[in-house]
C-alpha cells in the first residue's frame, strides 16, 4: 500500500515538473512511476523466493543487497570503508 502511495506522489512531482513541457499527462508520468519501481519490485520478489526457500531462518541482513555491485562484483565486507 505505501509503495503505491510513493508511486503516486513520484507521478504526481513528476507531473508538477514536466508541466513546463506541456505534453505529457499525468498517466504518462504515473507509467515512468512505474517502470521506474520495477527493479526495486524484482529485488524484493526474488528476495522473498530466497528467504522461503532458505533453510536456515537466519538469514545475513546483507541478502537483502543481493543484488548490488558490492554483492556481486566487489564483495567488500560490511566492516571494509567503501561497503555500501
């Protein structure tokens, strides 16, 4: 429900902005919203696969970065000082 709250406001900005341009309406901008939130959608989808097929319950709260440059590239531990 708050995800769709955020997507409204960000079209609802998004709209206030581009009314200098006069050619998108405010669905356009609701639809940029909304392909915009997809990535951050798919991280929690497949975030939810790995936890209910865990079978450990203790799961690093690093996971949920999974995938992240760090998580996948650089591999930095949470003690090193570029760790994001």
């Amino acid at each position: 429900m708050l995800g769709l709250v955020l997507i409204t406001f960000l079209a609802w900005y998004y709209h206030l902005l581009g009314k200098m341009f006069k050619e998108y309406k405010y669905s356009d901008w609701f639809a940029l919203s909304i392909i915009t939130q997809v990535p951050q959608i798919m991280n929690y989808v497949v975030f939810l696969v790995l936890y209910y097929t865990s079978t450990n319950a203790d799961l690093p709260f690093s996971l949920l970065s999974y995938a992240s440059i760090n998580q996948l590239i650089l591999n930095f531990t949470p003690e090193h000082n570029l760790y994001t």
